[in-house]
C-alpha cells in the first residue's frame, strides 16, 4: 500500500531532494580526494619521489 495525500507527497519530494543533496555532496567529496591525490603526487614528483 503505497503513501497518498499532501503529507505523503510532501514526504516524497523531501525524500527526493535528501537523495540529491547526499549525490551532490559524494561527487563535492570525490572530486576533493581526487584533486588532493593529484597535488599529493604533483609533490612529490617535485621532490623527486618515485610514486610509481
């Protein structure tokens, strides 16, 4: 038996947008650890560090 009525939708719409904000905040945090690798591994090639 599924939600019906104004609560219901209103539940569904905030369930939705819960759903969005979370993708939103792993791709915010995956693009961060990314760029931290690649400036991790910037430096120490700099240094002259085999990170191979």
């Amino acid at each position: 038996m599924g939600f019906t009525g104004k609560k219901a939708t209103l539940w569904k719409v905030n369930f939705v947008n819960a759903f969005v904000k979370m993708e939103k905040t792993i791709i915010r945090l995956a693009h961060q650890i990314k760029r931290r690798g690649e400036l991790e591994w910037q430096e120490a090639r700099r240094k002259g560090i085999n990170v191979n």
